[in-house]
C-alpha cells in the first residue's frame, strides 16, 4: 500500500482590491455575483443597523426620546433623527440593500429623503 501526500494545495484564485485604501478579496469575474462588485457602503450598512437598534429601542420603552438617544450614543437629536428615518425605508429598499447587496445610487444623506417618499417610489428614487 502506498500512503497518500500528507499535504493537499487548494488554488482559489482570487483578485485583491484596494477600497477606501483597505485591501478587500474579490473572487473570479466569472463567480462573481451578478450585481454592483463595489457593494453597498459600509457608512450605509452601518446607519441601516444604528436606525433599527434605536427604533427596537424606543419601540420596548428602553427610551423614552430621541433626546434620550443622543445622549447615550453621545450625538445631536438631529442626527438621531435623521439616522432614525432609515428604519423606516420600503421592505423592498432593505432588501435590495442587505440581502442582494445592491449599492444605492445615493448617499446615505439622499437614503433619507427617499423615506419620506411612498414605498412604490423609493426603489426608483434610490437606485435609478
């Protein structure tokens, strides 16, 4: 009987990428997804995050205001607010952001004006 290599080399060929001066790993064009490789910004994701957590937050009655909010996290009560909003965005909107990874064609500042608009409207408002 002969014994079989003690080693075994796996090659995935993989591309790096420098985004906002941060090497980040992409796979082959050819297992790439299909949408944006640029993804969703991650200023994005993380205002997305922020807005649910305080509206979970308000919602039990851990909070009472957005004061409140803004004192803890130690920010204005007009960034809360403006933050806040994004937890209100069409079911639609969020999943295109945080499941398929789409990347807005706005800012996160343009994300919440997009709320105030209905939720047939805001998928063509933020992604073109």
């Amino acid at each position: 009987m002969s014994s079989a290599p003690a080693t075994l080399t796996v090659f995935i060929p993989l591309t790096i990428r420098k985004r906002n001066g941060r090497p980040k790993i992409m796979p082959p064009a050819d297992l790439a997804p299909e949408y944006d490789d640029k993804g969703v910004d991650p200023h994005i994701l993380r205002s997305i995050a922020k807005a649910w957590s305080w509206r979970r937050k308000l919602d039990s009655g851990q909070v009472a205001t957005i004061q409140d909010i803004a004192t803890a996290e130690d920010v204005t009560p007009v960034y809360v607010g403006r933050v806040l909003k994004l937890a209100y965005l069409a079911p639609a909107v969020l999943e295109r952001l945080l499941i398929e990874r789409r990347s807005p064609a706005v800012s996160v500042k343009d994300l919440g004006l997009a709320v105030d608009l209905p939720w047939l409207e805001q998928e063509k408002a933020v992604f073109g």
